[in-house]
C-alpha cells in the first residue's frame, strides 16, 4: 500500500518539476507579449459594433437576430447591484471585439509565432500530447487552434471553436445555442448574446466514452479588452466526457472584462466532468454564467478552481430535469489582495429522485474577501431528492473576510437536505510548528492552506490538482508575510 | 574530527503576553552532551525551548543564544532549525490535511539540500524508523498530528528528530503520555541518535526517562532562573525530596 502512495507522490513531484520547466522561470502567466490585433471593433459598445462582428463571422441570420435582440436586453437590465461592487467596470472604454489574425489551425507550426510562443510558455502544445484527448486555443477573441484526435473524430465526435462549428454543424449548434443559459437571463448573459466570440462546441454522440479529457485554453492579452466566449458542451445519450478549461491573462493596470456562457447538456444515462482553472490577472472582472440541464439519470461534475481576477461572481448551477439525475461542484476560491470572490453553486432539483452535493472552499489573504452564494431549490414532485452543502473558509490575516449566504427554496416535504459550514484562521502555533522544522514561512502557509483543501484535492483529477497546487504555492510566496 | 556542537545561552530574558518568565538565564549545553532541566510546574521549562526556536509569541527581552558562534537571536524558526536546533513539543499541534510524507520531505530538502536522496530512498528510511518508534506506516500518509493519541504524537515527534538529524535537541517532557514499553523503544532511537556532535536538553519531571538516558548535566529552573545545578544526583534528590530544599536555599 505504501509502495503506492510512494510512488503517486514521486509521480506529482515529477509532474511538478515537468511543469517548472515548461513554463516561463519569470512569473508564469503574467508575462505579456507585444501581439496586436489584425482586427479590433475599437472601444464601447452599439449596435454597428454587433453587426460588424456579426459580418466579420459571415453568419447565419438567425445568429444575428439573436445578437441584436441580446444587445437590446443587455441595454435594458441594469447592473445588478445585490453582488460585489461592480462600478469599476468601463463598459466604454472596453473593446468588445478584437480579432488576433486570419488562421485558426489545427497545427502549431501554423499559428502566428508570438502566439504560439505563448502557449508554449504556459505548456499547452505538451500537456496536448500527454493527457488530452482534444484541444482548442483560443487568443483574445478567436479561436486560433483546435485539434481531436483521430480516434475520437472517427466515432463522430465533434470539437472546434464555436464559431468554426456554427459553420460547420449548423444545426447542431442551433439546437443548443442558448437554450440552457437564455440571453434574457441576465445582463451579462445578454452581453455575452449579442458580442459572443469564440468558445467551444463539443458533441460527444450516443454511448461514445471519451477516456481522455479535452481541452480549451483562453488566453486574454491586451489590456482593456473583453473576452465572450460561449461553450456548449453535449454528452449525448449514455456517453461520458470530461472538459476542461483554463483561462490566463498577464496583468494590467486598466480594467478587463470577462464574460462566457457555458451550457452543458447531459442527456440520459450520460456522465459529463467541467474543470475550470482560471487565474485572471488582478484587473479583471469575470462573470461568467455556467449552466447544466441533467436528464433522467445523468451526472453532472463541476470542478472549479477561481484564482486571479477584481472581481468574480461565478455559480455554476445544474437544472437536474429528470429522475435520478445528479450534480456535484467542487469550488475552489482563493480571493488574494484587494479581491472579491463571489463564488458559489446552484442546485434546481425538477424531478424526482434527483440528488445534488456541492462542497465549496475559500482561501482569503489579506483584505480579500471570499463569499459563498449559494441556491437550492427542490422543486414539489421532486420527491425523495437530497441535497447536501458544504462551505469551509480559510483567513490567512486578521483583516480576511468571509461570508456564507445559501438560499434554500424547499417545496418538497419529502426531500432532505443539510449545510455545513466552517471558518478557520491560519493559526501561529501550526506555522511554528512547521517552521521549527525548516519550512520557511511560503511553505509552511501554502502547506497548510494546500491541507485545507486536501479533501476536495482527493476528488479532482490529478493534473488538476497539480495545477492548484502550483498556483496556490505561487500565490502564497507572493504575499511574503502571513499571519 | 568534526566542528564542535556548542549552544551557549547567556543571560536570557523572555516574555510572554508582557510577562517576564525568563530572567538572566545561563546555559551551556556541547555535542556529547546530555543535559535535564527539571523544576516545579511554571517555573518557565516550556517557555525556555519556545523561547529557542523562536516562537513569536515569546519576546526576548535580552541576552544571546548562540549556536557554533552564530547568534540565533533575532532569527527566524527557519533559520534557527537550519543551525541545528529542534524541539520535541510538549504537545504537538495538528495540522490537519498536511501529509506526514509530504511535510517531512520538505523538511528534510530544507534541511539538508546537499543530500540527493530519491523519493523512494527517502520513505524506506522513515519506513524504517516508524517501525523503530512504533508506529506503522500507515501514519506517513496522515496529517501531521491529526487523530493522533498523546503517545503517538511524541512518537513522531521523536521520527522527526531522527530523519531531520538535528544537533541541539531540546525534549519537552517527552516521556509524558508514554507507556513503559514506549518510553523503552523512544529511549533506544534517543540513545542511538546521541553522538559526540549532538546534544540533549531533557526537560522532565521524572526519573524513568533519566535512568535510561542518562544525564551528566541537571539544571532546576524557578521562576525564570537557573536556581540549581548538580550531576544525576541531583535529579534523584528532587524526585525524593522535590523543590521545596532549592527554594529554602
């Protein structure tokens, strides 16, 4: 039994050092390069802007309707104001469009040389050959590479920017486009509806078993500018899938703007796994909306691990819409200085038999501030559904913050459901305790916050886990003094 | 012949919360040396080896600390661990999530960065010396401290002391919680560990750790001050007649 764990540990301290190598020595993701755009709508937002992107994309029409109807919402809901300040976004001064070149190619050798270079530093093309089964890359507003391994393709499995799909399975996409997360949902959803670029479409057909996860790797880079990409992920009928995403960006003095929909769709007897792993640079605001609709006895896994970024508010939710059908979140936030984290999940349980866990933690250093939002609703008929919330909250100094706010909407007599929730302060006696013992106070800190996190860590995947742990590690040496 | 071990403390004055609990301490403790500092409860004994690794809570108001000539005063834990101080805690803290295996290594790197030993060369050695202290190896993938029984805390207090291959060792009532045949085995990896280059600083209140490691050196702190000194014999009067005749002096 040791032997085993001897030898997973060997393997994660490899991996790490693998890691260490191929990304930059400087400051990993905050490097930037001097690319410039081919094409940029300029700054502010109207409605030339949307239908020039829109004949940039040479799109259908009902594409463009959907756009113009979307800006009109975006123009008429206010900014929501229940949240985190949001005052510092400038909405005029963002750039809503900017295109990096013509190419989007399934081969490295023929993306632009800066923008490769950048994958390459954060390791993209290697992690590709040795654990992904798919890849998209996506650089500010456009995708610029995709590939799917031959297997995958041969069994109809489909996996490009969203943009090449609409083009591509038109159909398809028109089916799911907007279904699960509507552009009248909220005012950033309307945003992402009438500027979406990029993003992901990803089909897995009836009863495929995709053994390797698939990738897309967002990279924002010129400051001022928004990202809207739009993902739509489909397991069909009796298939499994596990997508990942991650998102850098270097850091900036003006404010960014993130704002993605991701819609999932888990059909019957299907099993589908999101990893996120964002770590924005500290000027971006990311508000994303993330949906799952479940069908009659699928799962759906969300992992997600917030880093970086002003301000995020992010709550995955899962529409569990038939019997047996089940979700879990697994969340990570880590609200560094001056940050706010406003993180949380949602479970809507329609059918019965439903069942829905979400375990969030939160890590505050210095005045960051780490909330968890959360809702659960069981609806009446969803009978003998269960739901069980979990929120642990670590402050690293005296002036961290955390707040819990779970919102419970119960019609079901005959469901269950409980919270749990916890706060902690890194303590002196444990720091000194491992810096008796040599650690310097880096490592004793980023130990113990890793220990906090340890029984989300066991559920993830592991090159997952290997890339929290590098980034909170970076993130903690980084704050120099703690306690 | 390697560089002598050599701790010298000199008129050593500490505080905690604002309260002065160390007063002009002297104390010299050399490699082959083992030394036990007994005394009455409060008398300042936990404070002395907090107050040498240089827990935050406890403010030095004067006087040195140096190991091999180089002043630990002012130093961070780190620092002091590097020189080649450590202490066995009276009551190890739990760390919850943080890996036994993972935290020793880093330690041990920390420690002595010069030695190349592979991961796998690395847990055969705290393999084995689990075994020695007791413990089996189950407890490597655990959380430092977490769950753990009074008895297995100083176990693995003792592991540490051994993997880390530190010189000035400072045991913290180490025999307390200990069953005979613990204290047996404990006393045996102490034993085995002691060389000319090392010393130890025994702080207890009882003889049966010090029949089986034998001090040459009893220090009696009262309240903050080194009030007696003597051999073993001196141990043994205060565990027949306790602090009482010190006091009187």
């Amino acid at each position: 039994m040791e032997i085993q764990n001897m030898s997973k540990d060997e393997e994660i301290e490899k991996l790490l050092e693998s890691v260490k190598n191929i990304t930059s020595k400087k400051s990993d993701w905050e490097f930037k390069d001097s690319f410039k755009p081919q094409y940029t709508t300029g700054k502010g937002l109207n409605r030339k802007v949307v239908e020039e992107i829109s004949d940039i994309k040479n799109e259908p029409d009902w594409m463009r309707r959907i756009r113009l109807k979307a800006l009109e919402i975006f123009e008429a809901k206010p900014v929501p104001t229940w949240g985190p300040d949001l005052s510092g976004i400038d909405w005029e001064n963002i750039s809503y469009y900017n295109k990096p070149g013509d190419s989007n190619t399934n081969s490295w050798d023929d993306v632009p040389e800066m923008i490769k270079d950048t994958f390459q530093k954060l390791g993209i093309p290697e992690m590709e050959q040795k654990y992904l089964a798919g890849s998209v890359a996506q650089y500010e507003s456009e995708g610029v590479y995709h590939s799917l391994r031959k297997v995958w393709e041969d069994k109809g499995v489909v996996f490009m920017d969203l943009d090449s799909a609409i083009r591509e399975h038109p159909d398809l996409v028109k089916q799911y486009f907007c279904k699960a997360v509507p552009i009248t949902d909220n005012k950033f959803a309307a945003l992402n509806g009438a500027v979406w670029s990029g993003g992901s479409f990803l089909y897995v057909p009836k009863g495929v078993h995709i053994d390797m996860p698939l990738q897309t790797y967002f990279r924002m880079n010129n400051e001022g500018t928004g990202q809207f990409e739009h993902t739509i992920v489909v397991a069909d009928e009796g298939s499994s899938v596990h997508y990942i995403e991650g998102c850098t960006a270097p850091r900036w003095d003006k404010n960014s703007l993130h704002s993605a929909i991701v819609e999932i769709y888990v059909n019957k007897n299907a099993k589908a796994r999101y990893t996120s792993v964002q770590n924005w640079s500290k000027s971006v605001y990311n508000m994303p909306t993330k949906r799952a609709w479940v069908e009659e006895n699928g799962q759906m896994e969300w992992v997600g691990g917030s880093l970086g970024s002003k301000v995020t508010m992010l709550y995955p939710s899962s529409y569990l819409r038939g019997p047996h059908a089940s979700a879990s979140n697994l969340n990570i936030s880590l609200a560094g200085p001056g940050t706010v984290k406003d993180t949380g999940a949602k479970a809507l349980h329609f059918a019965p038999y439903t069942t829905s866990k979400i375990v969030a933690k939160s890590i505050s250093i210095e005045d960051g501030k780490a909330i968890y939002r959360g809702l659960l609703r069981i609806n009446k008929g969803a009978v003998e559904s269960k739901s069980h919330v979990q929120c642990d909250a670590l402050l690293i100094n005296d002036e961290s913050a955390s707040y819990t706010f779970p919102h419970d909407e119960i019609y079901e007599p005959t469901a269950t459901f409980g919270h749990e929730a916890s706060v902690g302060k890194i303590g002196t006696e444990e720091l000194t305790y491992l810096r008796s013992r040599g650690l310097s106070e880096d490592e004793a800190s980023s130990m113990i916050v890793l220990g906090f996190l340890d029984d989300v860590m066991r559920e993830i995947p592991m090159e997952f886990a290997i890339e929290m742990n590098r980034l909170i590690k970076m993130e903690m040496s980084k704050m120099g003094a703690v306690g | 012949m390697g560089i002598m071990t050599e701790l010298i403390i000199k008129n050593l004055s500490a505080r905690v919360e604002g309260k002065e609990i160390l007063r002009d301490v002297n104390l010299t403790v050399r490699g082959g040396e083992i030394h036990a500092l007994m005394g009455p409860n409060g008398a300042g004994k936990s404070t002395l080896g907090n107050v040498l690794i240089g827990h935050p809570n406890y403010e030095i108001t004067g006087g040195s600390i140096k190991l091999d000539g180089v002043e630990l005063v002012g130093k961070y834990p780190e620092e002091r661990a590097r020189a080649g101080l450590y202490l066995a805690f009276q009551s190890p803290v739990a760390i919850p999530g943080v890996k036994l295996s993972a935290f020793l290594r880093t330690a041990y790197k920390n420690l002595h960065p010069e030695e190349k030993l592979s991961v796998n060369d690395f847990y055969k050695l705290v393999s084995s010396h689990l075994k020695k202290v007791g413990l089996d190896e189950s407890f490597m993938s655990r959380s430092v401290n977490d769950g753990f029984s009074g008895g297995e805390r100083k176990r693995l207090e003792i592991l540490q002391m051994v993997i880390l291959r530190p010189k000035i060792i400072v045991l913290d009532e180490i025999d307390s919680g200990l069953d005979v045949d613990a204290l047996g085995l404990i006393s045996d990896e102490i034993l085995q560990f002691f060389n000319d280059q090392t010393a130890f600083l025994i702080v207890t209140h009882y003889q049966r750790i010090l029949k089986r490691i034998d001090p040459q050196f009893v220090h009696v702190l009262m309240n903050g001050k080194i009030a007696k000194e003597g051999d073993r014999e001196l141990a043994l009067r205060i565990e027949n007649e306790g602090y009482d005749w010190i006091r009187g002096n």
